[in-house]
C-alpha cells in the first residue's frame, strides 16, 4: 500500500462580526490535509527475480557455512 496525501476543502458554518459590531453567522471554507493508503500494484515478475535472488544467496551461503565447518573439522579433529 502506498500512502496518498489528498486534500479537501471543508465547509462550516462560523461566526463573524460586521463593521458595526453585530455578529452574522456565515458559510466559512478551509483546506483540509489528510493521507489516505492506496493499493500498489505488484509485479509479480519482479517478485519471483526477487525471490529467485534471494533463495540463491541462501544455496551459496549454506555452501560457504559447511565448507567452513569442513576446513574447521580438518584442523580440528575431534578426539
């Protein structure tokens, strides 16, 4: 989801005084800031690269840890 600022304008009634002191009521109008969350679409082929990646990066990771228990267990043989 991503997230959207939008803006409105809000209508409301208020009080103000006329130049002779008398108060009217009146149609009084501001701007109005809000975030709203939109949905994002997904590429789903960008997703599975991603994934595709990543799952790599285990496969050589795991690799690299048992080559190292490997050279560990050489040097260091376990009476």
């Amino acid at each position: 989801m991503d997230r959207v600022q939008q803006v409105r304008e809000r209508t409301y009634l208020c009080t103000a005084t006329t130049e002779s002191g008398e108060e009217v009521t009146q149609t009084c109008s501001e701007a109005e800031t809000y975030t709203t969350r939109v949905p994002r679409a997904i590429d789903l082929n960008a997703e599975q690269e991603k994934l595709d990646s990543m799952l790599d990066r285990v496969d050589r990771a795991r690799a690299e840890a048992n080559a190292e228990v490997r050279q560990c267990q050489a040097t260091y043989p376990e009476s």
